[in-house]
C-alpha cells in the first residue's frame, strides 16, 4: 500500500479508488480579531473506502482502507483541538497488521508540504483503537496535541487518516461508516459513507499491489512532498 514514505512491494501497481461521500461541515466560528465578523466554517470533512480491484467493492473478509479528510477554513484564534472517532457499522471490524498499517498525513501551510504525521514526535499514526464516546477513539499514537489525544489543527491545515478494515458480513449500504469529528466544546459532526461489501469469492495476485492514493495530493496545486 505504498503512500508517500512506506515502502511498496514489488508487483503490477493497480491505483486503488475511493467511494467517498458528502462532505460535512462541522461548526461555525468567527475569523480571528475580525471586525466586522467574518465567519466560516470551523472544519469540514468526509470519509470513503477504498475499491480493490477488479470488483468495484471489497469482498467479505478482505482487508479494505477507509479513510477520513479534514480542512480546516474557520480562523480561530487558538486553532482546534480535533477529537476522532471511528464509527463501524454491525459486520465490520478495523483489521491493522505489519502488512496493513494505519496511515495519517498532513498538509501544513506557507508553503503547502506534506508531513507524515507517523514521523511527528508528538503524534504518530494509532495502532489501537479504544472504546470512545461513541465508537472507537482515533487517537495519536504519541498522545498528540499537548498530549490530550487530540489532533490539532488551525486555518490552512488538512489532514487524512487512513485505518484498514475487513468486513465479516455482507453489506448492502443500508449502513455507513461515520466518524465522529468534534473540533470544539459542545461541536461535532459526522461524515459517513454508506459501505459496500461482496460475498464473492475473488481471487488476487499475491504480487498484486494496490496502490492508496492520498486525496491530500489530488488538490490544486498538490503540496510539497506529494
């Protein structure tokens, strides 16, 4: 699953797509010191999952990605402390291994570059998943914004996580994957994707190798590092 920084094995490269949906926006806050007040949205969001070839859904019991973006436009004065939860829907499960690894890249401002959050000694991508407010809380693996399990974020910052899945049943999308997104006292939001998985069985190249491309790096102009 080669992203900037991993390693990939060797074998024909296959771009993996993304089935996204809407984008949420979460919470309202005025721009920093603006007079007359200028306000926006504080974060805004959503999530997908990825599309392993040659079907154009995961099957049952295969290990999938889903990921979450994150932009922050809003300008408050101190930034967002932003608390993530995962939210699975009855039949899916998160599935981190050696070979499926949790991704989380950020894209930092003046200039636009890309930073591999897993390399930030204040952050590092989540390999455990513990039971949150309402699902399974997506904390930095180093404790992240002054260690309160937070990620932080201010104007100008994006960021993308990606945690690998499986389903052990089929789904129809009469369920989604959400995750909570709370920037602010009192502020959450939920962007979801309804989720689809197969009862086939679908027979892969083991050197098959599925490439996860990072939405960070479809924006215009991509940042550094992309």
């Amino acid at each position: 699953m080669p992203l900037p920084g991993p390693l990939s094995l060797p074998g024909p490269d296959v771009v993996t797509p993304w089935y996204n949906g809407a984008i949420a926006h979460i919470g309202t806050v005025q721009y920093c010191l603006s007079d007359p007040p200028i306000f926006a949205d504080r974060v805004l969001g959503y999530t997908g999952f990825s599309h392993p070839p040659p079907a154009f859904t995961p099957a049952v019991g295969e290990v999938f990605y889903t990921h979450l973006v994150l932009g922050h436009p809003g300008n408050p004065c101190t930034g967002s402390a932003v608390g993530i939860e995962l939210i699975l829907p009855p039949g899916v499960e998160t599935a981190v291994s050696p070979d499926n690894p949790t991704f989380c890249y950020a894209i930092l401002p003046n200039p636009n570059r890309l930073h591999d959050m897993d390399t930030d000694p204040d952050y590092g991508c989540p390999t455990t998943f513990p039971v949150g407010l309402q699902g399974l809380a997506v904390r930095p693996l180093r404790g992240g914004l002054a260690n309160s399990g937070a990620w932080g974020m201010a104007m100008g910052f994006w960021l993308e996580i990606l945690i690998p899945v499986r389903a052990t049943q089929v789904q129809t999308g009469n369920n989604a994957i959400a995750w909570r997104v709370n920037p602010d006292v009192g502020v959450v939001g939920y962007p979801q994707v309804p989720v689809f998985a197969n009862g086939d069985v679908i027979f892969r190249d083991q050197m098959e190798n599925n490439l996860l491309n990072l939405d960070l790096c479809t924006l215009s102009p991509p940042p550094q590092g992309c």
